[in-house]
C-alpha cells in the first residue's frame, strides 16, 4: 500500500507548527534541554489529538 505524500507532508507541517508554538520563553527558560524535549514531545501529541490551531489565528484580523 503507497503512502499519500500530501497527507504526509499535512502531517509534517502540523508537528512543526505545533513544536514551534511550544518555542516561547517561558518554556525555554523553565526546562532542561532533556526536559524541554520530553515536554515538547508530549505537547506535541496533545495537540495532535486536541487538533486546536487557535493559536494560529490572529487576534487582530486584517481589515478588507
């Protein structure tokens, strides 16, 4: 069975949106690099689960 490649590369964009909402000071400064991946790992998963990309959003949207 072929894997679809555009499912693939949808995948691969969501887990690096999501490490790089995890990427804020405040986790940054508060883990140890060992601890930051196992953190970021299991945000990660969360995430992926949760499908939330509120984040993503801008709270203050473009006028037209």
């Amino acid at each position: 069975m072929k894997r679809d490649p555009m499912k693939d590369d949808g995948l691969a964009n969501l887990i690096s949106t999501y490490r790089k909402a995890f990427l804020v000071p405040e986790n940054l400064i508060h883990y140890s690099e060992q601890d930051f991946k196992n953190a970021q790992r299991r945000f990660v998963k969360y995430m992926l689960r949760k499908r939330d990309l509120s984040f993503a959003i801008p709270k203050h949207p473009v006028p037209q």
